[in-house]
C-alpha cells in the first residue's frame, strides 16, 4: 500500500505535465484537457490532503486510475487526427454568424418541448400522490425517496422519467442566449429557467441539475473563449485545421467571473438543499472517526465526500478480489468491497440492457464499499473497470479523450455539433464521482435525438452572407 498524499500530488504534476503537452500539440483540445485535468487535480488535492483518512491502496490501483488519466489526455493530444467531411461551400465570415447558427430551437419548438417536460412533472406528482396517499407526504422528500426500498423516480414509469432528460436542455436554452432562435425576453427565460430548476429539485435529481448548470457553462465557455475564423473566404477543399484563426474575446473578465460565480453558486446551493432535505449530511462518515476536526466543523462533510471519494473507492474496487457474492451490509458499514466480478457489459450498459428480456441486469445504483468511509461511487471508470477491466478503462478513456475533443476543435460546424460538444463537456466535470458512462449511453443517445429534432444538418453558415441577412431580417426560421 502507498500514501495517498505522495499518489495523490505525484498524479496531480503528472496532470499538469499533460494539459501542457495537449496545450502545446493541438491546441484545439487544450480547453478539453484543461477542464478534465483540473477537476481531477483538484480530487487528487483533497485525497492527499487526508481531511478524510481514506484507506490506502496498492501501486497497481494507482497504476489503474493513472492510465485512464493518462490515456485521456493522450486522446485529446492525438484527436487532431479525427477528420470530418470538408466543408462544401465558401465559409463567411463566422463571427457575423454565429449567435444565429448556434441556435438549437425556434420558439415553437422550445413551447412544444417544455409543455411536454411540464406535463410530464404533473404526472409525475398525479403518481406520487397516488403512491403514498397523502398529498402531506409529497412535502416529505425523505418519504419519497425511500418508501419499501423504492424510490420517488423508481416507483414513476419510464416513459414519464425519459423525457425528464428534457430538463437540462431546456434550462440551457434559456439560460444560453444563443440557444433559442428570436430568443424570448430576458424576464421570461429567467422565470422559465427557474422554473425547470425548481422541478429538477423537486425530482430529488442532483445529478440532472448537475448537468443544467455545466451544459449552461460549458455553451458560454466553448462560445467566449475558443477560436475564431478571421473572416475571410476559404476555399472548399481547404482542410478544417488550415483555417487562419485569431483570439477574440467577446466577453469581459467581470461578466465572466460573475457568471461562475452564479454556476457555482448554482451547484453547491443546490447540492446542500438537496442533501440536507434528504438527510444526506455526511452522517456515516462522520461516525467513522476518519473525517479531520477541521472538515466536520466546516459543515462541507457530505460535499467533501462526494467530490473525492469516488477516486479512493474505484482504488478499493481495483484491489477487491473477484469473488461472486453478494454485498453485505454490517452496520453502519456495509461492506461490499469484496463482490467485483466481471460484468462484461451489463454494468456500463445497464441503462440500455434493462430493457432487454433474458439479460441480467446490474443495478445502476452500486454497491457500498469501505474505504474508510462508506460510498457508492467509483468515479466514470467504475463501471467500465467492472465489465472490462483495465483494458477497457484504458480504450474507453482513449476513445473519451478524442471523441470529446475531436467535437469540440469542430464545434462551429453546426448548431447539433455545438451542443454535443458541450453536453460531452459537462459529463467531464462529473467524472471523478458520478457513472456519466453508465447511464450516459442512453442520456446522450436521448440528447443526440433531441438535437437531431431541433436543428438541420447543414450548417447555416455555408449560405451566404445576404441569406443569412435575410432570415435575420425577417426574424429567423420557424422550427
């Protein structure tokens, strides 16, 4: 076993030693790099900083989790590699054009889709209430979400939490100003957004939020701080990567800090109310006696917990042994470290699998394990590791790093790109605690369709000028 401070810091330099290499080799994926190093830097700190006595775990758990890092930024590195179809036509002058290609919906749209998100949380409530009889319970989230081992969103059919994916999108439409074609007045997008966050948190859907502020954030970042072409025409067999491109900052450093300052404000406020509603306040690791003097009289406990204690976890999960038995529970310890066997596919696609007769299901919400506290978290790598191991972890992370960028460094291409891009980028935010590849499969499959819906496959920008002129004047396209 080794000290987690000297793993956790000697990782944290080889991470920054990364991001300057994809910085330096293509730096059309550095702002990927940077947002995936950065958060796991950050993890890696906390872990080395012992605020939690987390157990130690063996070199090779390290050497594990060190190839996922590694072989996602060497992905980013190598996306320049990944081309796509060249443009057909002459490029215009993109900063002219932007605001209104980067549109993911027209008015009409956006009403039809938020009626069905809204008829779909009514529902929602009409089976609650007929699930615990009271309409008094539906004010008890604690109830809710835990009557006879069912939860709130488990005891509601599918079909109604499906379109509960809406929610992010739809918050992002509002909240991202480019989003909406002839978009509505500021009072009305900030009233709707608010609105869509206020069910989300009715939901008890943390991670749904999660993905409504760092969507919102990742459009406003890959807009304001990428690259933009210099304004000239290009000829239509000239590569993607030759484009002359220039810095521009169209947003101030005041506008920018205020606007992380709200997304901040945004997921940590929301992730308190969340967990002091359903009791959620690090209670179990406090018991323990491996929480710091400092940490518990902070009140941070339960945030500490879930920021990092997927990375000790998905260590623990790495040295467990395979043996094929089920978790049990002692306690207020439950002690699961010991069940890990090999799921070959059914853990990172059981959102998908469930729906298949005869297969057998894993079950999305994991296993405890013990290490030094009890969580069931294994950052994004734990499903992957389960079904396949290091060698999966190493080609998902590979295929990760390049797919995310290689979107990314083509973002401009049209308004679906964009907004793939951004909905990738958000999960990256979320990797060192939530299973985004496990139930990530079906959400972006959601989310691709929904784009595919809403926007047209040819870029605007490869009309002319006059045309987009046009259409501006006139006040956009009907969707």
């Amino acid at each position: 076993m080794v000290d987690n401070t000297v793993m956790g810091l000697s990782l944290s330099l080889v991470l920054v030693a990364l991001t300057l290499w994809v910085w330096r080799i293509n730096r059309s994926a550095a702002l990927v790099a940077i947002c995936h190093n950065a958060i796991w830097v950050a993890a890696l700190v906390l872990v080395a900083t012992n605020l939690i006595r987390y157990d130690e775990a063996s070199l090779s758990a390290w050497a594990v989790l060190a190839t996922a890092l590694v072989l996602f930024n060497v992905g980013a590195g190598l996306s320049g590699l990944i081309t796509f179809r060249p443009r057909r036509a002459p490029l215009a002058d993109v900063g002219l054009l932007e605001a209104e290609s980067l549109a993911l919906m027209g008015r009409r749209t956006f009403y039809a889709l938020f009626a069905l998100y809204m008829g779909a949380f009514v529902a929602y409530l009409v089976v609650q209430w007929l699930r615990v009889g009271d309409v008094a319970m539906l004010l008890n989230p604690s109830a809710l979400r835990d009557i006879d081992g069912v939860s709130n969103l488990e005891s509601t059919p599918v079909f109604i939490r499906v379109i509960f994916y809406l929610g992010p999108i739809l918050f992002a439409v509002l909240a991202f100003r480019e989003g909406m074609r002839r978009p509505l007045p500021v009072v009305l997008r900030v009233v709707g957004a608010l609105a869509i966050f206020a069910t989300m948190i009715a939901l008890l859907q943390r991670t749904n939020v999660f993905l409504s502020v760092l969507i919102w954030l990742a459009l406003l970042v890959t807009r304001h701080f990428g690259t933009k072409a210099a304004g000239r025409t290009l000829d239509p067999s000239e590569p993607i990567s030759s484009v002359a491109v220039k810095k521009t900052r169209v947003i101030s450093p005041t506008k920018a800090v205020a606007i992380a300052v709200v997304g901040v404000l945004l997921l940590f406020g929301t992730f308190q109310v969340v967990a002091v509603t359903l009791g959620k306040n690090g209670t179990q690791a406090l018991s323990t006696g491996n929480v710091s003097p400092a940490l518990e009289s902070s009140g941070l406990t339960s945030f500490f917990t879930y920021f990092t204690g997927g990375v000790p976890a998905f260590l623990q999960l790495v040295d467990s042994n395979d043996l094929n038995r089920p978790p049990v529970a002692t306690g207020n310890r439950p002690v699961s470290g010991e069940y890990n066997p090999t799921l070959w596919g059914t853990a990172t696609l059981g959102p998908i699998l469930r729906f298949v007769p005869g297969v057998e299901q894993w079950t999305p919400i994991e296993p405890f394990i013990d290490m030094g506290i009890a969580i069931n978290v294994y950052t994004w790598n734990g499903p992957v590791y389960r079904d396949f191991r290091v060698a999966g972890v190493a080609v998902v992370m590979l295929l990760a790093g390049a797919l995310i960028s290689a979107l990314h460094a083509n973002r401009y291409r049209s308004a679906r790109f964009y907004w793939l891009q951004a909905a990738l980028l958000s999960g990256v935010f979320l990797s060192t605690f939530a299973s985004v590849t496990q139930w990530g499969n079906i959400m972006i499959a959601f989310y691709l369709a929904v784009f595919v819906f809403t926007s047209k496959w040819r870029p605007r920008w490869l009309r002319s000028v006059s045309g987009q002129s046009d259409r501006t004047t006139t006040g956009g396209t009907a969707s």
